[in-house]
C-alpha cells in the first residue's frame, strides 16, 4: 500500500517524541492523526510539521486515558479520516523526580501510572482493533529504558510506571503471537529533546521520528523490541540493521 493511502494514529504524537515522529511519517507522505488533551499542543503541532504537508495531519482533541474518553475520540478520528491502518503511540511523560518513594503520595504514585500504564492500555484496547487484522498494518510502542533501572535519585516512580509499560509490551507480545498487524517496540535509553533543548546524550527527536517513520514504512518486523541507546543505533533502525 502506498504511503499515501495509510493512515497513522499518533497517540501521544503533540508531545516531545511524538512530534518529531508525526513530522517524519508526513515527510515520507503517510495521512497522521493525532489525539491531544490540549488544543494549543495540536496548534503547536500543526505549525512545526513541514507547511505542504499540514493537510495530510488531522488533530482531534481527546483524552484517551478513560474507556470513555478513548471511545469518543475513536468516533472522532473515524469520522474524519474513515480509516486507521497504524498506530504508534508514545503517551506519558517526558521526565518525572519527585522524590524518593517515602516522600511520596498514593495519589503521586496513581497520577504515574495512570500517565504511563492506564492511557497505554485503554487506548491499546480502543485503537488496536482498527489494525489487528491488517497484514500491511502495525502498531508501535515508544517506551523508555527508565524501566530498567532508576536513572538517579528521586526517580523512582518514573521507574516504576515505564516498567509497566515495558511489561505491558512484553504480556501483548506474548499473549498475542501471530497478529497480522506489526507489533513492535522502540525502546529508547536516552533522553530525547527537540534540537533546541538538545543535551549531551541526547537523541534529537527529528534523528527518532525518522527511524520510526521508517520502521512503520517497511512493516517487514514483528514482535520485536528496537532497543535504542545512540544516533547510531537510530542509524541502524534507518536501515533495519539488527539492534
Ligand atoms: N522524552 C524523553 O527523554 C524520553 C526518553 C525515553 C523514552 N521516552 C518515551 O516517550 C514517551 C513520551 O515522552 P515525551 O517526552 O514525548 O512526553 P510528552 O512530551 O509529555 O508527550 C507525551 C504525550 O502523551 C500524551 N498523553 C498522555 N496521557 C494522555 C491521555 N490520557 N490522552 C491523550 N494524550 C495523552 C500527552 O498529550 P497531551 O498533549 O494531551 O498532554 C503528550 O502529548 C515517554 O512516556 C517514554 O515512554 C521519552
């Protein structure tokens, strides 16, 4: 199918690693649609992405983090756009230290998980029938190596919520073997800034949106974890290298 007759979901796509993958994916021609809680992050959105391809972007204004919240910006982006064929999602947050975990609330803890963990799922259980059966079809998890390990003191909740998210990943690919759709996982281990707020190890998240731009153009892998921890290994996901 021709990248102009795919449609992308961009769940979390108003954010710091989901603009530079929208960015990347209309570059390439892909029709993107982006979900957002924050109609000003959609109009920040439609400003940065390159001007002849502001009319393949479709912004709708959601919050999927409720089954009911998800439900409704289905019927929204269904009926704008008619179909999805892919899904990437990179919802949650950029950073999170709040302290270590003593100092923290039920409530801290809760805001975590529904940010990381919650959205993820319901909106992987809203979207993923969209694509399930379509053998030219994908849907791509963007999560963090915060999951592995704690990054440095009073970040552990961050921790705990991104080792949701890689364990939520792993149950899908175990529970469900052989979907036609792509499934696959980027797993970033650094930190990823706009050109701008660049800081040393840093990935530049127009260098991120191209590798998975290009990971959901060719749709040959499945059931893969694409662990990135440097611009080369981005250069690798460019050119489908092993990682
Ligand atoms: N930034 C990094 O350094 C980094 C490094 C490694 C991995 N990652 C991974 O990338 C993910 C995103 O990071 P980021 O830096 O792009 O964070 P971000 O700039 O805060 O963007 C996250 C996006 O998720 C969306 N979101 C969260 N809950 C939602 C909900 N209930 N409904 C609709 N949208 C919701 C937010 O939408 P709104 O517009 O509605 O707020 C926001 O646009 C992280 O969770 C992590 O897994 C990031």
């Amino acid at each position: 199918m021709a990248n102009s007759d795919r449609v992308v979901l961009a769940l979390g796509g108003a954010g710091t690693v989901g603009s530079g993958i929208v960015k990347a994916l209309l570059d390439k021609g892909f029709k993107v649609a982006v979900i957002s809680r924050d109609s000003s992050r959609l109009d920040k959105l439609r400003s940065f992405v390159s001007p002849s391809t502001k009319d393949n972007l479709t912004a709708i204004v959601g919050d999927v983090g409720s089954e009911a919240g998800a439900e409704q910006a289905k019927q929204a982006l269904l009926k704008a756009v008619g179909k999805v064929t892919d899904v990437v999602s990179s919802l949650g947050f950029s950073w999170w230290q709040g302290g270590p975990p003593h100092t923290q609330s039920l409530k801290d803890l809760h805001w975590v998980i529904e940010t990381l963990l919650f959205s993820t799922f319901v909106s992987w259980k809203t979207f993923f029938p969209l694509v399930r059966d379509r053998s030219d079809g994908s849907y791509t998890f963007i999560t963090g190596g915060a999951g592995e390990k704690v990054l440095m003191p009073g970040t552990g909740f961050l921790t705990v919520g991104a080792a949701s998210t890689l364990a939520f990943c792993q149950v899908l690919r175990e529970e469900y073997p052989e979907v036609p759709c792509k499934l696959n996982q980027v797993k970033i281990d650094a930190g990823v800034a706009a050109p701008e707020r660049m800081a040393p190890g840093y990935l530049n998240h127009l260098d991120l949106g191209e590798g998975v731009a290009a990971l959901v153009e060719r749709g040959n892998s499945s059931h893969s974890v694409f662990t990135i921890t440097s611009a080369a290994d981005l250069k690798n996901l460019l050119l489908q290298k092993n990682l």
